[in-house]
C-alpha cells in the first residue's frame, strides 16, 4: 500500500519544496526575459507607439530605427573599438591568468604566501572604489611620456588588471589538481618546467581556459566605468560609452533608443549562446585525477 496516496500531507510536503523552486526559478526568467522582450518590441516601434503600448507586440513593424543606426559610421566603429579591446584584453588575461596559476600552483618560493594574500585582497576591491586612483597612476604615466589617456592601451591594461585576481584563483585550482606525479613523470622524460606547463598542463586545464576566455570577453564588452574614464575622444568610444550618449543625446525618443541597445547587445547574446557550455564545463570539470 502507498503511504503517500493514504496521507495527502505527506504528499504536498514531497511536492512542496519543488513546487516552490519552480516559482522561483519562473520569476527570475520573468525579471529576466521582460525587459529583453520590451527592448525588442520597442526596437521595431514608434516612440508614441512605445508610450501608449509598451507591452503589446508591434502590429506594423517599423525598421526605421534600425536602419539608421546601421547606416550611421559612428555605430560600426564603436563596435570595432569594443572588439579590439575584448580581444586584446581576453588575450592579455589568459596568457598572464595562465602562467601565474601556474607558478602559484606548481612552484614554491618566497613570498608565495603573501603573492596569495594580495590576489584575495584584490577581490575585495571592486573597480567602481578603485578607479579613482587607477585614473591618477594612468595621468601619471601620461605625463612622463606613456599615452594612457584617451588610449585603447590604457582601456585594455586596466581591464586586465581588474581581470586577474579571480580569473587566477579559478585557475590555480584547477592546475593544482593535475596529479604531481605526473609532473614528476615529465621531469624523468626529460621535459623542461615550461614543456610541463605547454604541453601537459594546457591541454589538461583548455576548458577553464575557454571558460576564463568566454567571462573575460563578456565582461570587457559590457565594460563602461573603465572607457568612460579613462577615453575622452568619441572616435575611440566604445558601444557601451555610445549607448549612453545616445540616449543622452535622443532621451525622449524611446523607439530610436531601444533600437540601439538591442543591436549593441546582439553581439554578446550571440557569444554567450555560443559560449555557454564551455563556460559551464570550464567552471565545473575537474582536471586530472590521481
């Protein structure tokens, strides 16, 4: 006989907790989903259309806005700035991320403990409350001959900076679970600390690499604190700088501003989608195990 069928309470009291994640999972989406799906509605709408029917799909879809944007040269390369700074600051993170995990995993020397300490000190101090004396450093520089302001150079170098200490302490975790015999193994064959590190070690840890790739550039592309202090010249703008000059520039106009945002975010809906399982198997795979 089924206990459960003969008392209905401990049947709600099995389904319950379930039920519950359901409806919290559903109101994330909701919270989630809304916004994107108004932004898209809104993108393909008139302004007056925006205001009186915010929520309601666009009965006659109006490209108007889309088209401008594209057809304007300022679009394209606020675009081709964020590109080049994703890129050249994912690359700087994984090669430094890379060869500091390393180090810190498989080598010990002086210092090591502290060199710890202050990559988790790091993460204590978000961008937002060290700009401030990031920017003074970047003028600095300036001015003893070293173009960091209203420099892409000075954009990638500080995103790498901020880009370390978590991105290290995920791969030090990782590099540090490959078995030390097989490390010792290595050494026998002949192979030197760096043959170990690109030949062996890399191979082992490629997804938490592509994982640390995939955040570093979703990060980067979203990135406006950094470009909004430390670019002044709008050629070196980058889409995020340009989403909020154009909505200070067409504040009413709701229509023309949604489009502009979806087509700025295109980019990284498409990366992440394509990203997504490499970032999930790159955070949640185990390297090698003894």
């Amino acid at each position: 006989m089924d206990i459960s069928s003969s008392h209905p309470g401990l049947t709600i009291k099995k389904h319950l907790p379930r039920a519950v994640q359901y409806l919290v999972l559903t109101l994330i989406v909701l919270v989630v989903v809304v916004p994107i799906v108004i932004l898209l509605f809104g993108s393909v709408k008139t302004t007056g259309e925006m205001y009186s029917h915010p929520y309601d799909l666009p009965t006659n879809p109006n490209w108007d806005n889309l088209i401008r944007i594209l057809t304007t040269g300022t679009f394209w390369q606020m675009m081709l700035n964020s590109v080049i700074v994703m890129v050249a600051t994912t690359v700087g993170v994984v090669i430094v991320c890379g060869l500091a995990a390393f180090v810190l995993s498989r080598m010990d020397f002086r210092g090591k403990f502290l060199a710890e300490n202050m990559l988790t000190l790091g993460l204590m101090f978000p961008i937002n409350v060290a700009i401030l004396p990031v920017y003074f450093v970047l003028r600095q520089m300036d001015q003893m001959g070293i173009n960091m302001i209203d420099s892409m150079l000075g954009v990638i170098i500080v995103q790498i900076a901020f880009n370390l200490s978590g991105n290290i302490m995920i791969l030090r975790g990782f590099f540090t679970a490959v078995p030390a015999e097989l490390q010792d193994a290595a050494y026998i064959d002949g192979c030197t600390t760096f043959d170990f590190f690109w030949r062996i070690m890399l191979p082992l840890v490629k997804p938490s690499l592509a994982a640390v790739a995939a955040l570093t550039m979703i990060v980067s592309w979203n990135d406006l604190l950094v470009p909004l202090v430390v670019l002044n010249s709008d050629k070196l703008w980058t889409l995020p700088l340009g989403i909020m000059q154009f909505q200070g520039q067409y504040g009413q106009d709701l229509a023309l501003i949604s489009a502009y945002v979806v087509l700025s975010s295109i980019p990284t809906l498409i990366f992440y989608m394509l990203a997504e399982r490499q970032i999930v198997a790159g955070l949640t795979a185990g390297a090698v195990k003894g």
